[in-house]
C-alpha cells in the first residue's frame, strides 16, 4: 500500500465511538510550527479529513452528505479508543 503525505490520501479514520471509516485527507499538519503538538513518536503527522457521513438521511442531490475532521492524530499518538487516523494496513 502506498504511503504518501499527499492531499487525497486514503487513510482509516477510527470516530470517537471506536468505527472505522474510509477517509481522504484534505490538509497534513506538517511544516508548521505547531506540527510537534501533532506529531506521533514514530513521526505520523496529523491531519484535517472527511468523510461519508454515515447516516443514511443525510443525503440531498450530490449525494450522501460529508462530515470533517480537524486536527485528528495518529493512532500511535491516540490514547482514546477512537477519534485517529491510521494507514489501511494498519490495525
């Protein structure tokens, strides 16, 4: 699976009720000051991501509606049991 920093990545965000979701990432937190409030250990940045809501209401002539998140840290990173992203071959 191909691990790139680039806008659009597939990555699997968890939600704060411990689901995992499909989701593109719309900003990486790099190369800015407060990157190190975001950083993991093993060097995974955070990131701003969206999402297809899950509700299946939500829905108008585009399509199923869309949910954002910002400031979402790595798995590594987490110690809440939801509320990261992390790469698909990741557990």
């Amino acid at each position: 699976m191909e691990r790139s920093y680039s806008i659009g990545q597939h990555v699997v965000f968890v939600d704060p009720n411990g689901i995992a979701r499909d989701a593109l990432v719309n900003v990486w937190w790099k190369g800015t000051k407060t990157i190190q409030e975001y950083v993991s250990a093993s060097g995974e940045p955070g990131c701003n991501l969206v999402v297809v809501c899950k509700d299946e209401r939500k829905e108008d002539s585009y399509g199923r509606q869309t949910e954002h998140y910002t400031s979402v840290v790595h798995k590594s990173k987490q110690v809440a049991p939801g509320n990261f992203w992390r790469w698909p071959d990741e557990e």
